[in-house]
C-alpha cells in the first residue's frame, strides 16, 4: 500500500539538510529508485520495475509510485542511472508518460531504454545525455560522477555524489572481475581517493551479502562452456541466459565460432539487445557465423548454437515455447543439450523447475547452474562488499537493494568492519534520512510504494481488484441472473445460476437447484414484502442468503454475483 505522505518531505527547505529517499528496491528485489536532495536541488538515481508477486494474480510488472516526482518535477536536475538492467530501467518508460527530466546513462544503458519506448508512446522527447565513466555531470548543487565497476551487464557504474553536506557513494550494482570479458576493472583506485577525502554516506547493494567470499569472474563461465562444446559434439546445444548479460552471449558466439557452429538466437530481448551492442561496438560477430532461424534447416544439429531468451523460466519466452512445443521454428529432442546459464532469482524456482521437469520429460537433457558452472553472478559477495566499505571509509552506511535479510547481513558486515549501529540504517520504501552537520535521522515520509501494470493499464488494479481475483482464483463465482418487474412485483424470468470455478453445473445439478430454490424464496420473499421493490436491497439478500446456503452444505466461499434486471 502507498504511504501516506506530503508532497514534499517535511523541512524540505531547511538549509543544510541532505534528504536520502529510497522510492523502491528496500525489502524487494527490483523496483530500485532512490531520491537525493538538498534544499530545492533533487535527483533520482534509478528508475527500474519489479515482478509480481504469486498472489498479483494477472499482473504483468510493478513499477514505482512516482507521485512524489510528479509533485516536484519542476526541482528534478536528472535521472542518473547507474546501468541497463530492467530493475533499474525498466520503469523509465512509465516516468516519461508524466515528466521529462534529463537521464543520464552510458550509451548501452540508454541505447537499451531507446529501444524500450518503441513500444511505448511517449508525449515528449526524452532528454538523453551519454556520459561515459569518469564524467562528472552538474545538478544544481550537487554533482554526480560515474564510476567504472563490474557487473553483469557492460557499462556499469557506480555513483559519487557530491553534496555541500558531503560525499554520497551509490554504488549499484557491482562485483570485482580481475579478468573481465571486455573494458576495465572495477576503479577501486578512485573509489579509494574518494574514501581519503572523505565519504559521508555510503549506499551499497546487499543482493548477495549472504554469500561468502568473491564472486566468480565471468571467464569462468567461459571455461565452462568450452568444456560442454568439447564434450557434446555430437549434439544442437541450447543455451539460454540473461538477454542484458552481453558478454555471456559474445563468449557463447565465440566459442559457437570455433567450434565451427552456426548461432542463432530466439526471444525477442534477445534479439533486441544483440542488435544495440553489435551496433554499439559492446559485441562483434565474426562474419557468417549469425543465422536466421529460418536457416536453420540447412545445417546438421551438431552444427547449430541456439541463444535463447527464457532462463527464469517466464511463461511464453522462446524456451518455454520450445520446452512445452508451442515454438513455432524449434522442436526440441534427444539430440539437443539445453544449458541454462544462469540462476533462479528468488521467486522464480518454481517456473524454472517446470521447465527443467518439461524438458526431461521429453528425453531433452539438461544442465543448470547446480550441476555444472554454466552461470556467476554479477553481484558482490561479502568481501567485495567488505573491500567497498575499505576503501570508501564511510561515515554513515546505508543498505540497498535486497529483501531484509540481504540488509541485514549487509549491516552485519559493516558492523564487522568497525562502524558505529548509530550510524547505519535499514531504512524502508519512502522514510527520509536527513543528514547535516548534526548527524543523520530518519525524519517522516513521502508516498511511495507499488503501482500495477496490468497490459495497457497502469495503476487501475489496487488492491480490492487483486482481492477479488483471489477470491475468484480460491473459490468460484456463482451468479444468479433474475428479470423482476419493480412496479407490478412481480418475477418475470429465473432465477438461473451459473457457476464459474466453483463446481460444474452437469455433475453438480442436486447443489445447483437447491441455490435456486433459495434464490427464488429470497426474491419472492423481498418483493412480496413492501409496497416498493429496492433492487439494491434485494440483491444484497440474495447474496447473503446464498452465501449462507453454499458454505452450510461445502464450506466453501464462492464469489456470489446477483443480476437482477427490471423492466
């Protein structure tokens, strides 16, 4: 539910004050936005989308609640996004449908979200600004430098803002690869300037705060999947991963290259972004070697790679269509090895275990990250996040990005490395940590929480509509349709029932006339009863008396519907 809140947060003009506002991405995955602010200076770091919950019944995406930028559009200096994954990005989109800022980002990063709003109509020109890492960009007041980091997705970077209060570090989302695919590594030596000069407040992702020592580097991977090009030889090998993960795909290429093999790639953020990093110089392709998937009849199994979009099992992405065979080109068989590079994020376990169940059922063998190293991740384990802490010297320490017990264990760390529990805090979506010269507090709140994207509609689905899809999903709809004439009080059609969900009706017909039974003494009983009918009081009797009636004889709670026409 959305806070309540003002439009602005309370002092939001006292001078001296630095205003911390995390709109998203706290005790969630996904969803990151956060709002810093100093007198009527303000910018927004982030702006990315999350996925519904199980009990989101129909719900397509969740995005921000974004009134509290509405409100004060006219302070807002940029958007500075720190890289292209659709939990950072996915809802600028959304925004530009109500406001305009500028939006800073590295040219992949802004290059994914251009692509983004063809599908999207936008009343304004988005204002792009590329910066490239090591760029420091005016916002008012404040300053906003992009730092080089590691992650899985090329381009990232991490934040140093600087404030009349003091530095603030976000610090995206990152790892430390030695041996990265392509670029550099994380800059930890101007991490480490920063830290001399002082840091006052550090905001660092916890996604894997849980999980000791480092993360893997990607080449890893590479290694891996040399391995299984080397031993199935024999065999067509599907492999699908994170369409944003550029350098997972550009290693599938070039191995897919050496061993001779055609590649082709199905989903269509695959295709996308394949599109925006060859055209941006992130990938090269060496020629001939990329195939239309209607090519690929001309070439023996053994001879085709298929990337594919799909890993977190979503319903209709191409490997889900090729793991129940509703693919239109691929089929797949014994012939075939899909590799799934890449983990579940939580809450997915399910969706990818049902395709890993569909796929071996149909004699399609398969590899997965616990079986064999066919994925790292981009995010940092303790050390890395225990390195960030190191070199930036924090004053203040605030965890992001992860559900409560990644920001607790990130705040465990930081307790392990000597920092005052005063001085951390485990803020939730829309509370206002202000800092000055005084200290730090969390000090009211501002609106936030979620908006639900249902198709083409955003924000009409709260949460009675959610209440009644459960209750619909749990228990059925009965409805009970009736023509009365009001004025001679008179019934003059039904009553028919119709159920939905609830039992079926031919195998059910004892149940069924025993509903209507009671629908038609309720109806007689109300329109014999005063002089003038009330519709609206005789369909609230049918539904209790219903109600009553269903749960006395199955101790179930349909949703009981009454149609009650007048003519």
């Amino acid at each position: 539910m959305p806070k309540k809140g003002k439009g602005k947060s309370e002092g939001s003009q006292e001078s001296g004050k630095l205003k911390i506002i995390p709109l998203g991405g706290l005790n969630e995955i996904g969803k990151n936005i956060t709002v810093i602010e100093y007198l009527d200076d303000m910018i927004v770091v982030d702006c990315g989308l999350g996925f519904p919950d199980e009990d989101m019944l129909g719900i397509d995406l969740v995005i921000p609640d974004m009134s509290y930028l509405e409100e004060n559009a006219s302070r807002i200096k940029g958007v500075f996004l720190t890289h292209g994954h659709e939990d950072h990005i996915g809802a600028i989109p959304y925004m530009l449908k109500s406001i305009n800022p500028p939006i800073y980002g590295t040219r992949l990063t802004l290059g994914i979200i251009e692509k983004k709003l063809e599908e999207h109509v936008i009343p304004y020109k988005p204002k792009f600004r590329y910066v490239e890492a090591g760029e420091k960009v005016k916002a008012g007041k404040l300053e906003v430098e992009f730092i080089r980091v590691n992650h899985s997705i090329a381009d990232a970077c991490c934040l140093a803002i600087k404030t009349p209060v003091g530095t603030v570090i976000h610090s995206g989302d990152f790892k430390l690869d030695l041996t990265p695919i392509e670029g550099e590594v994380m800059n930890i030596a101007r991490l480490g300037e920063l830290g001399n000069e002082g840091v006052l407040l550090l905001m660092c992702e916890s996604t894997n705060a849980e999980r000791p020592g480092y993360t893997p580097s990607e080449k890893k991977v590479g290694a891996s999947l040399e391995y299984l090009f080397e031993t199935n030889k024999d065999k067509r090998l599907v492999i699908a991963t994170f369409s944003s993960n550029v350098h997972r795909v550009q290693q599938i290429i070039d191995i897919s290259a050496k061993h001779k093999r055609k590649v082709a790639i199905t989903g269509r953020s695959m295709q996308n972004i394949v599109s925006i990093a060859c055209e941006l110089g992130y990938m090269t392709v060496p020629d001939g070697v990329l195939i239309d998937l209607s090519e690929m009849k001309r070439f023996m199994p053994h001879e085709l790679t298929i990337i594919s979009t799909g890993s977190q099992g979503e319903p209709m992405s191409a490997l889900y269509r090729m793991a129940f065979g509703a693919h239109t080109q691929i089929s797949l068989g014994s012939k075939d090895l899909v590799i799934l590079s890449a983990s579940a994020i939580p809450g997915n376990e399910k969706l990818v275990g049902r395709i890993i169940n569909e796929l071996s059922k149909n004699g399609v063998n398969v590899l997965h990250d616990s079986s064999v190293d066919v994925h790292v991740s981009g995010h940092a384990c303790c050390e890395e996040l225990k390195l960030m802490q190191a070199l930036t010297k924090p004053k203040y320490f605030m965890p992001i990005h992860g559900e409560n017990r990644h920001l607790k264990a990130n705040k465990d760390l930081a307790l392990y490395m000597g920092m005052k529990e005063k001085n951390i805090f485990i803020s939730q979506i829309g509370d206002v940590l202000e800092i000055d010269k005084r200290g730090a507090q969390i000090n009211g709140s501002v609106p936030s929480g979620n908006i639900l994207v249902d198709g083409y509609g955003v924000g009409d689905v709260g949460n009675i509509v959610l209440r009644d899809r459960r209750h619909l999903a749990q228990d059925g709809l009965i409805v009970i349709v009736a023509t009365i004439d009001a004025n001679e009080k008179v019934l003059l059609n039904g009553p028919d029932i119709v159920s939905r969900g609830f039992v079926y009706v031919r195998e059910n017909e004892e149940l069924i006339e025993e509903i209507k039974t009671a629908a038609l003494e309720t109806i007689y009983e109300c329109l014999n009863k005063s002089d003038t009918v009330d519709r609206m009081l005789l369909k609230a009797r049918v539904k209790d008396d219903i109600s009553k009636l269903i749960y006395s004889m199955t101790k179930r709670k349909p949703m009981i519907l009454p149609v009650i026409m007048n003519v």
